[in-house]
C-alpha cells in the first residue's frame, strides 16, 4: 500500500514498498509558482528530520527544503537537473525529490495524514 504522510513544512513522505520518497507537497509548489532550479543533496548523505537538505528555487524565491524524516538518501531524482519544473507538473508523483531508508517508526508516526494535513492549508 502506498501511503502519504505530510510534515507541517509542506514535504510529502511516502512509502512505496521498499522505498521511501520524499518531495514537496503541491500546495508548496503552488505557493513557489514555477520552479526554476534544485538543489540536490548526495546519494548515501544522511539526513536529519528538521534540517535542510536542499534547495528549491523558483521564479518567486529560494526555498529551503526540510528532511520530514531522518535516514539516509538512497537515490535523487536527477531529471529535476534537467527538468525542474517537473515537481510543477506531478509535485506528488514524478517530481519526487529523494529517496531515503532506515526511517524510523517513530519519524513516519510524527507526521501528519493527508487529512491533517489538508486542514492546516
């Protein structure tokens, strides 16, 4: 089963089977209007819930991106070097930004549900 969770600075965790993506919700990216730019972190990093990991730069302004989760990155998604305006066209699908494993319990049951998540827009 594929399931969303939502942390409260608007990245999406999911988890899809064995795999744990991680990208910026679309009322984020419906707020930075067309993105411009990423940064990526390094595959094999360890990142830490809380914490900057990257950078989204759109026409508007740069915007931090926060590690909803602790691990450590597995895969990027380099077509966002090439097509950054990809996370515009499929935020929630295509426009992953990381992968990561080792997620604790404990980091997936502090986020919010799509729900909840939906009522703190």
């Amino acid at each position: 089963m594929n399931e969303t969770r939502y942390s409260r600075t608007h990245e999406w965790v999911r988890k899809e089977g064995e795999k744990i993506l991680i990208g910026i919700s679309q009322h984020a990216q419906d707020e930075l209007g067309d993105i411009v730019y990423v940064e990526l972190p390094s595959v094999g990093a360890c990142i830490n819930a809380g914490q900057s990991f990257g950078v989204v730069e759109s026409v508007k302004a740069a915007s931090d991106l926060y590690a909803p989760v602790s691990g450590e990155i597995t895969a990027v998604n380099d077509r966002l070097q090439d097509e950054p305006g990809l996370i515009n066209q499929d935020a929630e699908g295509d426009g992953w930004i990381i992968a990561v494993k080792d997620v604790s319990d404990a980091d997936w049951n502090a986020l919010m549900t799509e729900a909840d998540y939906k009522t703190t827009l």
